[in-house]
C-alpha cells in the first residue's frame, strides 16, 4: 500500500551517521531509541552535513544553503543555531556528532 500511495521508502527518508539517524519527513533526529525534533533551520543544517558525512561544511556554504534569499544575514544567527542543535544533540546522548573546524566550518565528528 506505501508504494502505491507514493510515500518515499524507509532508507529515502532516513539518513544514518554511525548510530544517529536523521528522519527526513518527521524532521527529527534519534540515537538509541532517543529522539529531538528540530526547527526546519536546524533540520537544514544537519541535513546538509549529513549529506557530506566526513567533509567540512563551511560557515558560507550553510549561510547560503539555508538563506540564499535574504541580502544579509547575521554569521551569529548560524552560531545561534548550532548552540541549540548541539543542546538537542547532548539530550538524546550525541553531544560530540558534530565537530567545529576553525577557520572551515562543521563536519559529522568520528566519535569512535
């Protein structure tokens, strides 16, 4: 009946980093039978690093995905954003997925 109705296949709408699943169409991320909704801002963001699991993500490239329409926008406003990601990340036990590279951006940390 899913096929039929159209709805996208369970691995279309799951994205998975080790042992962190990123659900597409409930916008949320779970570890471990734990789970955090999150804001489209921030389902944005880790959907864009999980598309790139192990590579740096720039600051501008994040910026330009997430408001390419706007003029200008506050480099805090993203900094504002990862802040409440990783809190929503430290309460379902996934604190360290996301690592800041100086200078570069973000990536999907190692966390072996």
């Amino acid at each position: 009946m899913l096929k039929r109705s159209g709805a996208p296949a369970e691995e279309e709408r799951i994205l998975t980093y080790q042992d962190v699943t990123l659900d597409l169409l409930s916008c949320s991320i779970r570890k471990n039978g734990r789970e955090a909704e999150l804001s489209k801002n921030e389902f944005r963001i880790l959907n864009a690093l999980f598309l790139h699991p192990g590579e740096v993500v720039s600051r501008a490239d994040l910026i330009e995905y997430l408001w390419d329409n706007q003029i200008f926008i506050d480099d805090n406003t993203l900094s504002v954003n990862m802040t409440r990601i990783r809190a929503k990340l430290a309460g379902i036990g996934a604190g360290d997925l996301i690592e800041t590279k100086r200078g570069m951006g973000y990536k999907l940390g190692s966390r072996e």
